[in-house]
C-alpha cells in the first residue's frame, strides 16, 4: 500500500458503481463534518489509473466544499468482491468493538504507529477482525483509525487490532478531545445506503439494518430493519427470537413497549 497526504482530486476516478446512495439533507451534513473536522478518514484508491474503491461520497462533498487535496490510501489491483469488502468496513463504525489504547505521545494529524504500541485487553469481535486481517494480508495496510488525545482509538478500533495480530504498523489520525463526542455524531448520521445493483449483487436488508447506536453518539434509538419490515407483520401477542441484537438498544425500547422479543447476540448473554 501507499499512503499519500496530499493527493490530487481531480485525478480520481469514480468506479463504474456507486455504491452508496446519499439523500440532500445527508450530503449537506456530510459537507458540515469536512468543514468542521477535515479529512479524519483517507480515501481507498485501486491500482494505478486512482480508481475510487472507498470514498465516492465523501469525494462529492469534498469537491463541494472546494477542496483539491484528500488523503488517500493506494492500493494495487483490488478485485470486485474485495471492492464491496473495504467499502462496508471502510465506512461502517460497527468496526468498533473493542477498546484500544495507543501507548505514548502520538503526533498531530496523521501518523504511523509501531504495533506495539497498541494496547487493549481483549478481542470483542473477532469474527470482523479476521475478516480485517485477510485484506490486510493481501492488500497490505489498507486502513486508518482515529485517536484522541489520550490515544484511546474512538474509530476503526478492530482494525487497530487486526494490525496487531499481524505486526502492522497503524496509520493513525490524532483529534483534539473536545471534538470526538461531536465527531461521532456526525458518524451516525445516516448517510445513506449501499446499492450493488450495478454488479450484480443483491443488496439484503443486512446492508440496511442496523439500528442507530446510542453509545457512539447518536440522538435517536431507530432500526430501519424494524420499523421498516419487522413492526408491519408482528403484534404484541407474537413471540419473537432476534438473533445477532447488538448491545440490544432497541430490544430494549421494544420491551418496554411489552413485545414479547427474546434477543440472543453471540458476543452478549441470551437476554
């Protein structure tokens, strides 16, 4: 891989697909975050014609807000399946799990960190980051995390620990503590959904269902799957099983509505 500070973009080119699709109000808020944070995430570049592979809204947006330059991650001759790969994982802060530490000083803005360095107690979610650790295997270090001050990672922290599984170093970019709880709200917004009609492939309501996350900043307890699906074709008097609840945020508002949903999540107790 090739980590590139400052690259031009103008020279990057949108992929045939895009795979995401953004609404009016969710551009503008993503407008909002870049000119309130910057660029905190680069975007993942494939092969050497600087085709888009992550990143193609957060481009838009960058263009209208007049930038030229975005830091970008080059990576060589990534294949269509691993495409859809670094565009979920990319751009999902569900890659956040389990609680990293960076040990010692970092620096300003971006910056590589030894291995070493990363610190943490136990991996919670060891079925993403293997996954994490096969694209690094094979593509070299694709990603990035976000630290504040104190080197806590506040994003892509089991990306940190996939680089520590394998001994890779870490790019790392470093934020000032008073803007990480406003950072994470602009994360949550929902800024759209992904489509991969273009290729093919059918976009199940997993791409779509989970619910925003109370603990990463988020004003609103809501699951698209639920309310969009589940909640037409069920009443208070059906007994209900959800597999893979999360923390059970929502579960736990439907509870307290009296529906009858036992929520069962493998890295959490049956509740």
């Amino acid at each position: 891989m090739e980590f590139i500070e400052k690259f031009k973009i103008d020279t990057l080119k949108p992929a045939d697909y895009n795979p995401r699709k953004i609404n009016e109000g969710a551009f503008e808020k993503l407008q909002e975050s870049i000119k309130r944070f910057g660029i905190i995430k680069p975007v993942i570049i494939n092969g050497e014609k600087n085709i888009l592979t992550a990143g193609h809204q957060r481009t838009k947006a960058m263009k209208a807000v007049g930038l030229e330059y975005t830091p970008a991650i080059k990576l060589p001759r990534v294949s269509i399946k691993d495409e859809i790969r670094f565009n979920l994982f990319h751009n999902s802060i569900e890659t956040n799990k389990t609680r990293v530490r960076i040990k010692d000083n970092i620096k300003d803005g971006y910056s590589f960190i030894e291995h070493e360095r990363i610190q943490y107690q136990r991996n919670e979610n060891p079925s993403v980051v293997k996954e994490i650790c096969k694209l690094i295997t094979k593509y070299g270090e694709w990603g990035s995390v976000v630290s504040d001050e104190n080197g806590n990672i506040i994003l892509n922290s089991d990306y940190a620990v996939a680089c520590k599984l394998l001994r890779k170093n870490v790019l790392v970019y470093k934020m000032k503590n008073e803007l990480t709880r406003e950072m994470l709200e602009y994360m949550n917004v929902d800024y759209g959904e992904y489509n991969y009609d273009a290729l093919g492939v059918k976009a199940y309501n997993q791409h779509n269902c989970q619910m925003n996350r109370l603990r990463g900043g988020a004003k609103e307890n809501y699951s698209s799957l639920y309310e969009n699906y589940v909640l037409k074709e069920i009443n208070k008097q059906h007994r209900i099983i959800d597999f893979g609840a999360g923390q059970c945020d929502y579960y736990n508002k439907l509870s307290e509505k009296d529906y009858k949903i036992w929520a069962y999540e493998p890295h959490y107790k049956l509740q």
